[in-house]
C-alpha cells in the first residue's frame, strides 16, 4: 500500500515502517485439567519459541521484534518519544 503511495504522489508523501507492539495471548482455561496445574501454564509458556516464532510471523504479519511494551530499540528505550522536561519553564 505505501509503495502505491509513494508512487502517485512521489515526493509529497513519506513512507516509514516501525514494529508494532503487538502481543499474542493465550489464555488457558485454569479451571480445567491439565491447566488447573501452575506448572502446566508455566510449561506452556516456556515451550513458545518467541525468537524463531517473530520471523515466521513477519512472513504475515507486522510482528519483527521480539519483546513487550518496551522492546529493544523502539522509541521509549531510545528517548525518542519522551520529551525533555528542563525545556519547560
């Protein structure tokens, strides 16, 4: 879509991709069994493979960085988003 953008409207317009905070939850029913076991749900969550999971997903998804609210290099670990609060008066 961006590429369509940038090419009708050439230098009007500026394309940027950024991650996403995108997350993917599974919520286990803990009042069943094997779930009503907190080693079970632990297990669970170890066996995910995050690191290899987040390139398979980039194939379909806007998923490419590993992490959770703040993940490396996105704007609040670099200072990006924050603003100085000595420029204020």
């Amino acid at each position: 879509m961006s590429d369509e953008l940038v090419g009708a409207l050439g230098d009007k317009i500026t394309a940027q991709e950024s991650d996403w905070n995108c997350g993917g939850i599974i919520e286990p029913n803990h009042k069943r069994k094997p779930f009503d076991d907190p080693r079970v749900r632990r297990a669970l969550t170890l066996w995910i493979d995050r690191w290899h999971g987040a390139p398979r997903l980039a194939r379909i998804a806007n998923v490419h960085t590993v992490g959770g609210i703040v993940f490396p290099g996105s704007p609040a670990v670099t200072g990006a988003c924050c603003v100085d609060p000595t420029t204020f008066e």
